[in-house]
C-alpha cells in the first residue's frame, strides 16, 4: 500500500480506517506515524516509527524520528527554539554558511551603490546576515528583533565597532506604530517576515512601500501545498530533511534532535501554533505589487536544502 493509497483512506475513512489498513512499505509506516501525530497519538506515532525504521534502517529520518519521538513521550513535546545551543549550532554550520554568506554578499554589494544610505533591518536576530554586510557608508541604522536576547549580540557587535544605531526590541508591527514618520533608503527583512500569516503581510508591506526608497527580503522558493498532508508536501519535507541531515554529520545528534526533528514534526503537528508561513516566491511578488511597489525583481541567492534561496528587490 502507498502513501498515496493511505491518504485516500484517511481522506474518506478518517484516522480510524488509517489504523485498520493493511501498511506494508516504511513509507506508508512512517506517514502512518505522521497522521498520528497529527492526532496526538504519539504511542501510535512511535509505534509506526519503530516499523519504519526496521525495514528501512538505512533511512536517518526514520531513525532520528524514532529518538525524538521516544523524547516527547518521554517529555512532552517542546517549542522549536528551546534548545539555543541546537538552533546556535544549526544556524552556524551546514549550508546555512554559504546560505548567510551569499546573503550578507548580496546585501554588502547593494549598499555599495549608495554615497550613503539609511538601513532598517526588521527581524535583525543576532545580525548574522547584517553584520558582515555593514558598509561605511551607512549614516542611520536601525533595527527591529523582538528577541532581547538575540538583539542585544547584534549591538554588541556594533558597540565594539563603534557604529551608531537604534535597536528596538519589538514585533514589526509595534514598531510601525512607534516610528512616525521615519524612513529609509533600504528596509530588509532576511527570512523574519515568514513569521507573518500572509493576510498580516499586506499592511506591513504597504507601511514599508511608504516609509522605504527599497525592500530588501529574503526567502525560500517553497512550493505551495494545499494540504497539511498531502502526500506530494510529505515526500518533499522528508526528501530534503534527508539532505539537511547531512550536512550535520558529527554534531552528536544536537542539531537533529535539537531543531531539526522539531522542525520538522511541527510541519505536521495541528496541535502547536504555527511559527512561520512559507510560500511561493511568485505570492511574495505578488503581495508586494498589490502593496504598490511598481518594480519588483528577484534573483537566486543560493541552493539551499530546503529549497532556494531568493533575494526580492522591490521599489
């Protein structure tokens, strides 16, 4: 039986005709464990991992799951950040170098082309794109992170270089409401306005149209899925949570149990609050045109795991 076989029978029998099916295959065993998780059931949800693992024991994504989920029933399950050192280690190795470097490039080069300029960068976190990105020729910077924690490396990095900022720990949205009439020559947000439900997005991206000569975002190209289950969305966060595995070979499970495994159970979890809202590079554009930017390009940044990454130029 398929995973495509399986979601038939879970779309016109529900959960329970998925447990009464006759699975065969690791794959079908381990979107069985999906489904339960999705339930709540992570008795089932382990048991299904278990099965997957044995007849596939090559395959590292039924093995970590099986740790995490042991973990969660163990534990309880856990918010994707909570392991800072997890998500330090994740952010600071694997593609993500090249992925932050071409970024920081990227935005470095742009600066470039002003005598000066004014940056708003909204979702700053601990300036791993910005820092190395920073120009001389930038005569007002501000940044926006609504972590205090993360925000505060990000100003100590600029107190030790002595560069002149204003740093406001809040959500983008509050912070509309307290800069005025400000703007700026380039507001950037690299992968923080995810975050938004895209029906939030229009009235950020209008607030920038007016307060910004440009804007500056970076994303990854996902493709769209209509739903939470559907085998083509599955087979795709599984076969590149393969890829992203392994660019962490030697980190002793941390990044895989610390981040990645949440990570990726959330994508199928109905019980946790989302924390970030991929889509199409192509609805981004389109959001920012209905916005009112009249310009809006894009180009590849870099080839990521988990999908490319695009900078978006609208002006």
């Amino acid at each position: 039986m398929t995973v495509d076989n399986v979601w038939q029978i879970y779309r016109t029998q529900g959960y329970a005709g998925v447990l009464a099916a006759d699975v065969h295959t690791a794959m079908g065993h381990f979107y069985v464990a999906l489904l339960a998780w999705g339930k709540d059931d992570i008795e089932q949800a382990l048991m299904s991992a278990h099965v997957a693992d044995a007849l596939e024991p090559e395959n590292p994504i039924f093995r970590q799951a099986v740790t995490y989920l042991e973990r969660v029933r163990a534990q309880g399950k856990g918010g994707v950040y909570v392991d800072g050192e997890a998500f330090a280690a994740f952010i600071r190795g694997g593609g993500n170098i090249g992925l932050y470097a071409a970024v920081s490039d990227a935005l470095r080069l742009i600066y470039q082309d002003y005598e000066t300029l004014s940056v708003l960068d909204i979702g700053v976190g601990d300036g791993l794109a910005l820092l190395p990105a920073l120009t001389r020729n930038i005569t007002r910077l501000t940044l926006v992170e609504p972590s205090e924690a993360m925000l505060g490396r990000t100003t100590a990095a600029l107190d030790d270089w002595r560069m002149p900022y204003r740093a406001y720990a809040l959500p983008v949205q509050e912070f509309m409401q307290v800069s005025g009439d400000a703007h700026w020559s380039v507001i950037q947000a690299t992968w923080s306005l995810q975050s938004l439900a895209p029906p939030e997005r229009p009235t950020v991206f209008e607030w920038m149209r007016a307060h910004g000569d440009r804007v500056l975002i970076a994303e990854f190209d996902v493709p769209n899925f209509e739903d939470l289950y559907a085998p083509e969305r599955v087979q795709y966060i599984l076969s590149h949570y393969v890829d992203g595995l392994a660019e962490y070979p030697d980190d002793g499970r941390l990044v895989a149990q610390g981040f990645l495994m949440p990570v990726m159970f959330g994508y199928f979890d109905r019980s946790a609050a989302r924390i970030n809202y991929e889509e199409p590079i192509e609805a981004w554009v389109a959001a920012l045109q209905s916005a009112g930017f009249a310009r809006v390009e894009t180009r590849s940044l870099f080839p990521y795991w988990w999908a490319e990454a695009v900078l978006i130029d609208a002006r």
